[in-house]
C-alpha cells in the first residue's frame, strides 16, 4: 500500500524548475506538458481555486507536495505553510492577481491582523499558501483511496 508521503513524492517529481525568457524569472511547471494523469490535473486545478493557472499557485503546489513528502504520519496534520519573509515578494504576489486581496481581506478578518499593511498581505499570503496546503493534502488523500483500492481488489 502507498503512502500518503510516497505518493506526494511520486508528483513532486513531476515538476521542474524553468525560467520565463522575457523576465528572468524561474518557475514551477510540470515536466512534459503532455499525457498529465487525471489524478494530477485534478489536483493541480483544484488548488488553483478557480484563478487559473498561475505562477503562485503551482509554487504553493510544489511546497506543499515537498512539506508532505518529507513528514512522518504523525506531523500531517500539523503541517502549516509560513509567508515569504521579504517586502518585494509580498507584493509581487499581491500585485500578480486581483484575487489575493480577498486573501488579504479574509486573512484579516480571521486573524485580526493589526500590524499594517506589510502584516497583512503577509497573513493573506500565508492564507492562500495554507489553503492550498489544504487542497494538495484532500486531493492525495482521496486519490490514495482511490489507488489502494485498486491495489487490494
């Protein structure tokens, strides 16, 4: 039977690291843009949350699946997502899709974040990070069922 751990660690290393040409900017995309299996486009669109594909998000996907992978049983459901610690990448974040200040917004209402601007676009990144923890941790687990109960008939 298949781990949660082992089968995060099987679409982990499905992604890799490119760089966009016009901006410099490395990120995160699946290897080989054809043949996804269902399991892993199910995934990959539900923690996108309705935004569409989105640099952001497939970081969240990655950082999710590499914190699942390298935890042990006992620490799944503990696992948290922390903001990124400088200014510059909080605002490019906020600033790369209208939707992440609903985040911000629902990060500050559910927090009751007090300490500026810079502290709540930090808890709204953070929101959105754990969220999609969240989204990868449900897909797995559902996926899982599916594919041990495969195994055992």
């Amino acid at each position: 039977m298949k781990t949660i751990q082992e089968l995060a660690n099987d679409y982990l290393n499905q992604f890799e690291i490119a760089i966009r040409i016009e901006s410099k900017n490395k990120f995160w995309r699946r290897k080989g843009k054809d043949n996804i299996e269902d399991d892993l486009y199910t995934l990959i669109y539900d923690a996108h949350n309705e935004m569409g594909p989105d640099d952001y998000t497939y970081n969240f996907i990655v950082e999710s699946l590499d914190m699942i992978s390298d935890s042990s049983d006992d620490e799944l459901e503990d696992l948290y997502l922390e903001a990124d610690i400088y200014n510059y990448e909080l605002f490019n974040w906020l600033a790369s899709h209208s939707h992440r200040i609903s985040y911000c917004d629902d990060a500050q209402e559910e927090y009751r974040q007090e300490n500026g601007i810079i502290g709540i676009i930090s808890a709204g990144q953070q929101f959105e990070k754990n969220e999609v923890l969240a989204s990868v941790r449900n897909s797995l687990e559902v996926i899982l069922e599916k594919i041990n109960a495969e195994d055992s008939e």
